[in-house]
C-alpha cells in the first residue's frame, strides 16, 4: 500500500477553486465570539444561523466504499483514492453551503472511521503495527483497521447504540502520544480554497478516552482517564494549526456526556478543556452532545465551561434536556438545537420542530439559537432524490441526509421570520398523510400484539433436558464445529440476484444457479470436515433486507445506503406499517440445502431485534410494539421449518446490545422486551429442534445475564476481534449451561490465522466453559471474504478442534 500520509491530498494549488456558481462562503461575516453586540444579532437573524454536526461520507452511489475496495485490491492508485475522496468532500461542502448552512462542519470525512483518524491525529499506534513515527501512512492507517498478513486488526465495537462501528484505541500507561495526522487542518484548508469557511470537527478527549481500551497486557483497572494530561498537548497544536489556518470555530464531538457518568469523570471533563483554555482564546468553540439526554450533573459541568461559545443538544431523543434548559442556560452562550432527526428518514414535522425552537426563544433568546441536526446524518441515507423504487406516497413522508439540510435551514428561515408558508403547508400535508393512511395500520396485528403481552413465552423444559434430548438426534462430536452462516458473495452471485430481481432470467434458472452454489458450499464444508452447516445464504443480498422483502409493513430503497464500518455499507428497510408474514421467506430454500446432506443443514433467520435495530423504524408507535410484530411473523417462520424437517435452526440477534439505553435507568425494559421478543420466535417448538442465535461486535459482558434469559440452546458470539474479553465474564463466576461458541478467529481481516492459534484460543476457552457445551467457529459470517480465504481459516479451525479433541480424549 502507498507510504502517502493519510491527509496528503493533492497540492492546494491543484484543487478546483470556487466555481462561479458556488454561493459566498457560508460564514464571511465576522463570526460571533458574544452575540451581545446589536451588529452580532442582526447577523445572526440575517444568516439565519444553522449547523450539520455532521454528514455521510460514502457518497450518494457509494463513491467512497468501491474507491476504497479497488485500492485494497491493488486495482487503482493512492492518488486515484484520494481524488475521488476529494470530490465527496467538495460535493458536501458546496450541498450545505448551496443550502444556506452557516455552520458548515469540516473533518467528518474519514477514509475508514472517524476514532481512528483520532488515534492517528493523536499518534497511539499499537507497537504492533511497526510504526516508527513521522506522518502517518495509508499503510500503518488500513493495517490498524484491517490487519495484514502478519498482525491482526483493532477491535471493532459499535458506536454508542447505532449501527455504526468504530476502531477501539488501544491504550496503557506507557504510549507515547504524538501528533502526527494533519487531516483535520488540511480538511479545513481544502474548504477554504473552495471558498467555504468550515468548524472543524474534532471527537473530544473525554470522549476519545472514555471509548479506549486498556491495551493488551495492560491491567483492567488501569484508568484511562490518566492519560488526559499526556493527549492535551496534542490537541493544542492540532488547535494551534487551526488557527494558524484561520479557523474561527471549533466543534468538540462529547457524546460520552449523555452516558451515566461519574464525578470524577466529570471533573476530569471540566479540568480537560480548562487547561485548553489558552489555547482555545480566539476561537469560538462549540461542544456537541447527542443520542440521548444528558443528564443533570453532566450539564451542570458542560455549563460551567467559560471556554466555551456553544453548546449543541439532542433535541429528538433527549428531550428532558429541555428542561434543564428551563432551569439554567448561562447568558451569552449559543444553543445549538438538534430538532432534525441524524438517525432516521421520516421528514421532519416542521411545526412541531419551529414550536420547540419558540420555546428555547422564550428560555434564551432568538439570536442565542441555532437549529441543528440532532448528531450526525452518517446515520441516515444520503439523498431522497437518488431513488427510483418508492412509490410517491411513501416517499413524500421522507427525508435523507441531503433533504435534512434543507429541512434545517427551512426551519432557521421560518425561525428568523422568513417563514415558507408554501413548504411549511406542504410539509403538514406529508404529515397528515402518513397518519391517515391505510396501509400504516392493521388492526388484526395491533391485537394481536397486545396479546402477547400477558406471557413470557418460554420453552416448556430447561435448556440442559432440551441439550440432552437435540445430542440424541443429532449425535455431534465434542467440540461441534459450525459457522455462522453467510459464505463468500461473489460478483457473479450478485449479478444473478440483480437479473433475477429484473426480470432478465427466469425462476428456473435462477433457482438452477442457487442450487448450484448450496451444492458447493455444501461440498465445501463436508470436504472440511465442518460438523453444522449451512447453505451459504445465496439468495440473500441482506441479513435483514432478505426478510423484510417477504414481510408486509416493509419498503426498499435503491441508494438508501449507510455506512456500518469502512467500506462496508447497509441498506436499511424502512418499517412503515404493521408488519406480517404473508407466506413462508426460506422453507424452500432450507429444504432444498437439507436434502443435499446427511449432518444436520441451519435453517437461518433473523430475529426481531436485529431486524428492528437494523431498520429505519416507524415513529408513530412505541418501537418494542413494533419488535413483537416481526417476532410473530419470525415464530410463524421457525414452526412452519420445524414442519419442514429442519432440526437445527439459527436465530441471529447480532443487534441485540445495540439498542440497549444509553442510560442505566433504561435499560431494563429495552432488556426486558428485547429478550421478550426473541423467545416469542421459538416458544412453540419441540425439545429436540435446537434453537441457536448470533451475536457479534460489541460488548456483551454487561448484560450476559439477559442473554442466559433469551434460553437459546446455543449462541455464538465474536470473541476473538475483541482479544477475547468475553471470556473474562466467565473467569467471573457467571455459569453458562447452553451450548456456546466464542468465535476463534476475526473474519473482518485478510489474515489466516494458524490452526495452532485456533488450539490455543479453544484452549483459553476450556478454562472457563466445559467441553460439553463448547462450539468452535468464526467470530461473524464469511460474506465479505473470498474463498481463498475461507477455505483456509475453516481448514485450520476444523484442524485445531480435532487436535483439542483428540486430547481431550486421551484425558
């Protein structure tokens, strides 16, 4: 890979200027470090103050991702990558500014994620990837992500309760902190040659530590907070070079202030940007917080930062911040108000939205507000107008990143007394059309939902007499081996599912090739020895799209795509109505697989959480409302497969912990019907169809106990990307008595690990768990590698769990 440091886009002098038909820059008057002055309010009001905390990099036809994938392959050139990175960022730009956005966010794009550009900003390379210094490199950036031949990647978890995956820093008392990524001032100096001012956006130290992790051989308990002192110099240069640059704002991205976090914590956070103070002299600074409420004591110490010129608040999921904004927000300070929804596509109720901002009015003051997205758009699809598939009602109810600019900048017009009586009339009649249409509500399904709320759905008979009687039909060997479900798609299996889904070859012939393919993997896998199988999912371009498609309640976006981690994006259905089953989604397709073996074939289904959290779910109706009807029609799914002959069926809740609260005070109930959900699916069937479930990339320690509750026979869980750190609650006490597979190697990463490293790992596993109730597989199914690769990991899987095996045997 290219030695280029990750920020060296071409020379500035090489860049486009402004074009004609690019606006003024957003942000050429003065910028207002007070807003006291009558000058500083009439700007206000005239400019209509508006903000994007953040936008989607991928590109409306993911540019980013095939820019990306084509460079990992060797197929295009460091140079070829960053011009098409240049241009999704000049695009955004010139969208926001076009739009009239006076706060233009800059250093949101990122190559894979916006943590790791932090960890390279800040120089905390793990000693493993051999970086000896100096600006860092393509090569050191994409092997942390990644992995290479020789080392493995970071860990990957998810961010805060999205579907977004971060790059977990890796830390410990002796790193040696360095600046020594630029991107953030080059990102800032690109715009302005554009002719664009932009708040350069930086995720905050609290934040960034806080998400860290003690660095392998490092103690538990070591506190990352200790490392406060050692990362602010860091960012007063990276502060320093922004000024230096002509930066007038600054963004701090602290959404680690919405969690429960303590007084130490918090004093930390206030002594953090004190001892910034001089630094940050001449520039505005502004301190976002999102994704929920943030709680009292934390507000408390946000509102004591003299530092500080702004302060942006969720405003969709956080609205008992308006209350303590009631109480007390201090005079002279911006109110940075997210009333447009970052993590969803339902456009946003403009009178309803301008309402809440006359009530901060009232609190703050007119000039003090400024209308917000509630976090970033990364979490939304990037831009309504690139779809073709939704039929016009529906997609008047919408709104993507792109629309949700101009929703923002509409609401700051209407606030600043310019209101769009012709697009605020439209807009109330999108709303009142969603309410009243027929196709949201079937009554059948509210009652039946309402049902299900008098029981708790658990199997008949304990987990170890249910065990006891699958081995008896089953017959596996100790050690099972199995894999999660998903094998390699491969270009010519998309093309068939495309010229399928277009009419341009027949069912036979589509069914011919499906078949084909199971006949393959089906080969594959008994030819290695693999105990379980599956089909390898063919059919499915989606884990939960594949579902969706089949359900009533359910529609489809043809660009609607949005980035989970690096390159790889999802397509998200949209969850409108109540939500059926109106026939059988994989009877045929598991039965057609089952017939081609004699060892046990998984039916593969995806469970209602991951369906609900993997979507963009109606708002209109409580969410785990929503969640039991996908887990009635998922139920009707597993007892019409059991019928069918299918005796091993996986259930994957890989977003189980990904809706789990932010906050302690609610989780419990999210558990609660979470867990609820999932034993709905499966309460009906007979002791010996054993029901499995998938989870994977993130931390699941904290609630292994809701996850005894689901009563799975046997769950397998990422365990390896992670170093392991599921294990530890094991080596706590917890007693685990189903069948579980911790994954032995990531299949995020080209690697191939050594069937000797895969003993090992089974190993650390067998001394915690007993060798009864252990499966052997991968962390996460196989669809992002390519067969090279999955032939030799399982190999080597199957080869480390014979040789455990065997000794386990002899002893």
């Amino acid at each position: 890979m290219g030695q280029l440091a990750l920020q060296r886009l071409p020379p500035l002098a090489s860049l486009p200027r402004r074009p004609p038909s690019l606006p003024p820059p957003s942000s050429a008057p003065p910028s207002l470090p007070s807003a006291t002055s009558r000058r500083s309010r009439f700007y206000v009001a005239r400019a209509m103050s508006s903000h994007i905390v953040g936008y989607p990099r991928i590109g409306p036809k993911r540019e980013l991702k095939f820019a990306l994938e084509s460079f990992w392959d060797g197929k295009t050139s460091v140079d070829d990558l960053q011009n098409v990175a240049a241009n999704l960022r000049k695009s955004i730009w010139r969208h926001m500014a076009d739009a009239g956005i006076k706060y233009i966010p800059s250093n949101t794009f990122s190559y894979y994620d916006q943590m790791l550009d932090t960890t390279a900003m800040l120089g905390a390379v793990p000693s493993r990837y051999g970086w000896e210094g100096g600006e860092i490199g393509f090569d050191v950036y994409f092997s942390m992500a990644r992995g290479n031949a020789s080392v493995p990647a970071m860990e990957m978890t998810k961010w805060f309760d999205t579907n977004y995956h971060y790059i977990v820093p890796e830390l410990g008392p002796d790193v040696e902190f360095s600046y020594a990524s630029h991107k953030a001032v080059v990102e800032f100096k690109e715009a302005k040659a554009l002719g664009i001012d932009t708040v350069p956006v930086l995720i905050g130290p609290m934040t960034y530590l806080l998400l860290s992790k003690p660095a392998k051989g490092v103690e538990k308990s070591f506190c990352l907070l200790s490392l406060i002192d050692k990362i602010l110099p860091v960012y007063k240069e990276v502060l320093a070079d922004l000024k230096s640059a002509g930066a007038r704002w600054i963004q701090f991205d602290e959404p680690i202030l919405v969690m429960d976090l303590d007084t130490s914590q918090l004093q930390a956070f206030c002594d953090a940007y004190s001892h910034m103070e001089s630094s940050l002299a001449g520039l505005n600074v502004l301190i976002a917080t999102y994704f929920a409420d943030v709680p009292a004591e934390a507000y408390k110490a946000l509102m004591s930062l003299k530092c500080v010129t702004g302060f942006g608040f969720d405003l969709v999921r956080g609205l008992e911040t308006l209350d303590l904004i009631k109480e007390n927000f201090p005079p002279g300070k911006l109110l940075f108000a997210g009333v447009v929804d970052g993590r969803n596509i339902w456009a946003n109720d403009l009178s309803a939205s301008l309402k809440t901002l006359q009530t901060l009015e009232d609190i703050v003051g007119k000039e003090k507000v400024v209308v917000s997205t509630s976090c970033s758009l990364l979490h939304t699809a990037v831009d309504l107008a690139n779809e073709i598939k939704l039929d016009k009602e529906l997609k008047s109810w919408l709104a993507f990143a792109a629309q949700k600019v101009v929703e923002v900048n509409a609401l700051a017009k209407s606030f600043s007394g310019a209101k769009d009586e012709a697009l605020f009339s439209s807009n109330s009649m999108r709303q009142a059309s969603r309410r009243s249409s027929p196709r949201v509500t079937n009554p059948a399904v509210q009652h039946g939902v309402a049902a299900l709320k008098k029981f708790d759905h658990r199997r008949s008979t304990k987990v170890s007499v249910r065990l006891q009687a699958q081995q008896k039909k089953l017959n596996l060997p100790a050690l099972p081996t199995t894999t999660i479900g998903s094998f390699p798609q491969t270009t010519d299996l998309r093309r068939i599912r495309r010229e399928f889904k277009a009419k341009k070859i027949s069912e036979i012939d589509y069914v011919q090739t499906i078949k084909e393919e199971y006949e393959k993997v089906v080969k594959l896998q008994e030819e290695l020895g693999i105990d379980v199988l599956v089909h390898g999912e063919a059919e499915r371009n989606d884990m939960v799209e594949y579902f969706g498609e089949q359900l009533s309640g359910f529609a489809f976006t043809s660009n609607g795509w949005v980035q989970s981690y690096g390159s790889r994006c999802v397509k998200p259905p949209i969850i409108y109505g109540d939500v059926t089953r109106p026939k059988a989604m994989t009877v045929f397709w598991s039965s057609m697989a089952q017939k081609m073996t004699q060892r046990p074939m998984k039916g593969m289904l995806t469970g209602p959480v991951t369906i609900l959290n993997w979507s963009f779910v109606r708002n209109d109706q409580p969410r785990h409302d929503t969640c039991f009807q996908i887990a009635l029609a998922i139920k009707d799914e597993v007892e019409d497969l059991e019928k069918a002959g299918v005796t091993v069926i996986q259930i994957d809740e890989a977003a189980l912990r990904e809706g789990l609260p932010l906050r302690n005070s609610e989780q419990k109930f999210y558990l609660d019907w979470a867990v609820h959900a999932f034993r709905i699916t499966n309460c009906g069937v007979q002791d010996t169809t054993q029901i499995h479930t998938h989870m994977c990339y993130s931390n699941f320690n904290d609630i292994i106990h809701s996850i005894i509750d689901m009563d799975a026979d046997v769950i397998t869980i990422e365990n390896s990307r992670s170093d392991e750190k599921l294990l530890s609650v094991f080596h706590e006490g917890v007693k685990y008595s189903a069948g579980i597979g911790p994954g032995v190697y990531d299949i995020h990463s080209p690697r191939i690990p050594s069937a000797e490293e895969i003993a090992e790992r089974i190993k650390k596993m067998l001394a915690v768990l007993d060798s009864k109730v252990l499966w052997v597989n991968p962390d996460c199914g196989l669809k992002t590698r390519n067969y090279t690769e999955v032939k030799a990991a399982l190999s080597n899987m199957v080869a480390a769990a014979k040789l455990i095996r065997s000794q386990l045997n002899k002893s």
